[in-house]
C-alpha cells in the first residue's frame, strides 16, 4: 500500500471512529479486492465490519 493510499484510508478510518460507524462491503467484479485493501491498514478492525464477495 502506498503512503498517499495509506493517508487516504486512515483519514476515511478516522471519520468512522467518531461517527461511531464502521464499513461494510458487498464485492462482485472485483474478487474482494477492496475489502483486501481496508483490511490492510492499520486499525482496520476498528472500523471494518466484513465484506461478502459473490
């Protein structure tokens, strides 16, 4: 992951946290890769509530 991808997710992870919030995913042409990418960043757990990939 890149640092400008890294600063991205973080920012996006940070309004979730205090919005009490947390991302969910719903994946088909893109075998999960999104969910991949969130749930690499640190303190993903935080804010990742799961993904389905059909």
């Amino acid at each position: 992951m890149t640092s400008a991808r890294a600063g991205s997710d973080t920012s996006c992870m940070a309004a979730l946290q205090a919005a009490g919030s947390a991302l969910a995913v719903a994946e088909q042409l893109n075998d999960g890769l999104l969910a991949l990418a969130w749930a690499d960043a640190p303190g993903a757990s935080e804010t990742f509530a799961g993904s389905v990939t059909a």
